[in-house]
C-alpha cells in the first residue's frame, strides 16, 4: 500500500461512521449513533489535511470524500432525526429527511463542480449532520420542536447561494 492511500483509508473511516451510525439509528442506540456521526466528522476534516500533507489529493479522492459525507452527514443524521423523533410527524418528518438528504447531496455535488474560492456556497453538510448529532446529544434540554425546525433551516441552507467562509 502507498502511504498516498492513507487519505482514502481515512475517508473510508468516515464512511464506516456513518453507515454504523444508521444501523445504530435502527437500533434505537440513538446516542452512539449520534457520536458515530460526530466521530466521522473528525475523519473527515483530518482527511483532506492529511492528503495535502502527503501531496495525496486527487479527483477520486475527493468524489470518495463527498460519497462518504453524504452518508455520514446525509443519510446517517436524517436517518438518526427520523427515528429520534420526526416519524412521529408521519409523512411530513418522512419528507422532511428526505429534502434534507436530497438538500446534502444536492450541495455536494455544486460543491465537486464548483471552483475553489475563499467561500463555501451553501452551507457544507458536514456541519449540517455534526450539528443535528450534536442536539440528538443534548436532547433532554431540548424543545421537540427544535429537530423539524432544524431539518429544515438546515436543508434550505445547504441548497442555498449563500456563502459561508472556509475555516
């Protein structure tokens, strides 16, 4: 193995954290499932980090990376909202993770596209997912009505022309 791959090995990591964290979310394991998540956006922000340190940045690495993100901060944290709380809303909490998964993988992929500035357009679904694990977390002080709401801003801004600053 080139120590080119070890990006990509990272990037799987992400990926495992999502997809572990869906099967959690299945399972009623609501707060391991919500620290999947954000475990998987420590791997996904040292990634790229680590692949310009290596010289390691490709194409394919970064189509890998917005696969695994739209698992990790599309699939897993609606998956995780539905289960926690939006599948007592019937079809509107159904509809509601689906404009969120469709509003991640939308913003995704005008992000491959898009060229490099010193702007985000939209808001990176990243954040999104780590913010809605992160009030699956502290659910106990939180109002019910916070997760549709959330959902919702949070889809309607990573399908946005808003700009949010690279940091």
């Amino acid at each position: 193995m080139s120590i080119k791959q070890i990006p990509n090995i990272v990037t799987f990591l992400n990926l495992l954290c999502g997809a572990a964290s869906i099967i959690c979310a299945f399972e009623g394991k609501y707060h391991i499932s919500a620290g999947l998540i954000l475990i998987g956006s420590c791997f996904d922000y040292i990634d790229g980090k680590i692949a310009c340190k290596l010289a390691a940045v490709t194409h394919f690495g970064k189509e890998l990376d917005s696969l695994a993100d739209l698992v990790s901060f599309g699939v897993a944290p609606a998956m995780l909202a539905y289960a926690v709380i939006l599948d007592d809303l019937g079809l509107k909490g159904a509809v509601l993770v689906l404009v969120y998964v469709m509003s991640g993988a939308f913003r995704l992929a005008r992000f491959n596209v898009e060229i490099r500035t010193a702007h985000f357009t939209g808001l990176p679904i990243p954040v999104a997912g780590a913010i809605i694990a992160a009030a699956i977390l502290l659910s106990n002080p939180l109002p019910v009505w916070i997760y549709p709401v959330l959902v919702a801003i949070f889809s309607a801004l990573m399908a946005s022309r808003i700009k949010f600053l690279r940091i």
